[in-house]
C-alpha cells in the first residue's frame, strides 16, 4: 500500500516533467554518445519516484577510451554533493561515493571492451558491493547509518560540483553510456544481469530525461 504522502511527491514530478522539455522514452537497444570532450553535454535522468534512500543499487554499461579522470554517474542534492556518484580516477580505478565519503574498487581492464557496473550500498551495514562485467569486486564499507537525500539531479556525461552544474571538461565522459538503471533496494547478485534495464527509479525502459548540449542517441554497439 502506497503512503498518502507519496502522491504529492509525484504529481509534483509530473508537474515539473511538464514545465521543462524532457522526453520519456523507450531505450531498449540504444545509447547515449557523449562525442567530444566539453563542460555543456549531459543527459538529466529523472526518477519515476522521488525518495530518500537507505538501500540501493545502480547499474549501467559504459565504453570510453579515455585515460584521463572522469565522470560515469553523478546524484547530487542542494544540501550535498557526490550523494551518488561513480568516479573513474585511473584506468581500472572505480571511485564509488555515498554522502561524499568513497570507497574504491580496482580490477584490470582492457579498454577496448565495455563496462557493465553494478553497485549495491545498504544504509544498515555500510556495506557497499561492486561487480564489473558479471565479477565481483568485493565488498567495502561506507557511510552506515547514512540516508542519500532523495530530491536530486541526477546526472551522466558530466561530475555535478554543485547541484545541477559547475561541469569541468576534464572530467566529463567521453564514449557511450546505455542500459542505466537505478533501484530504491539492493538487488541479490543472481538476478543483477537479469534485472538489467528496470529498476523502479530509473527504469532505460521507460526513461525519463532530457538531453543537454551534444548527445547523440544512436542503437548501441554492444549487448
């Protein structure tokens, strides 16, 4: 059973959907090309649902040929930056933050083949969990007890150093993102590939977004 506190939270996510220029789209076999180095091309990803969270899991598949510092998926709130964000320091190198407090996960990689991340945090433990291209990272400990602010931006293609901008170029992706999707629980490792595309916030499915500066949406290279 749904709260009575939730449907104003809603209607005024559809209000606010409606007085900006954004799109609600089927995604399936497609992807954001991010073509070129700059501090104005982004997509803003909007939940189905605005919450805060204790538990959640992130998923998304990604390629990039750069070497350089960047930016993969960035949730920031006005009272907090880097709520949620997946950072990439070095080659191999996953900066994972929640509530601007980070962990990090290494792993070889080849960087002619794509990224499939996957990231579980739950607020009880602290424990965050990191798989790269069905293999887990490990386990590592952040921010238990914490409760990610649920009224964001949430952002791909730049790193949010306030909230909704203060973009700096050399951190901002070049490459190609697909397959982005955000749950409001931890989903069990057997089911994270299944589960892929439909998390009940950010659902590639049926997403809502809106397209800044210059992304291109093309059908996607790779499964």
């Amino acid at each position: 059973m749904k709260s009575t506190m939730e449907k104003p939270i809603v209607g005024l996510l559809f209000l606010s959907i409606l007085s900006r220029s954004v799109s609600q789209i089927d995604m399936k076999g497609k992807a954001f090309i991010f073509p070129q180095e700059s501090s104005t091309a982004y997509v803003s990803l909007i939940p189905q649902v605005v919450k805060p969270l204790q538990n959640f899991t992130l998923c998304l598949k990604a390629f990039t040929d750069l070497t350089r510092p960047y930016s993969i998926f960035s949730y920031n709130t006005r009272t907090k930056d880097n709520e949620i964000l997946l950072f990439v320091e070095h080659i191999g190198e996953y900066m994972f933050y929640v509530g601007n407090s980070v962990a990090i996960f290494k792993a070889p990689t080849n960087l002619s083949d794509p990224a499939h991340i996957c990231v579980n945090w739950e607020s009880g433990s602290g424990i965050a969990e990191f798989w790269l291209n069905g293999k887990a990272l490990g386990r590592k400990g952040l921010r238990k007890g914490y409760t990610v602010g649920g009224e964001a931006k949430i952002i791909i293609g730049q790193e949010q150093d306030s909230f909704g901008g203060h973009f700096d170029a050399k951190q901002s992706f070049v490459g190609e993102i697909w397959d982005v999707s955000l749950w409001d629980h931890v989903v069990p490792s057997e089911e994270l590939l299944a589960s892929c595309n439909n998390g009940n916030l950010i659902n590639w499915r049926a997403l809502i977004h809106e397209d800044n500066g210059y992304v291109v949406t093309k059908p996607k290279l790779w499964a």
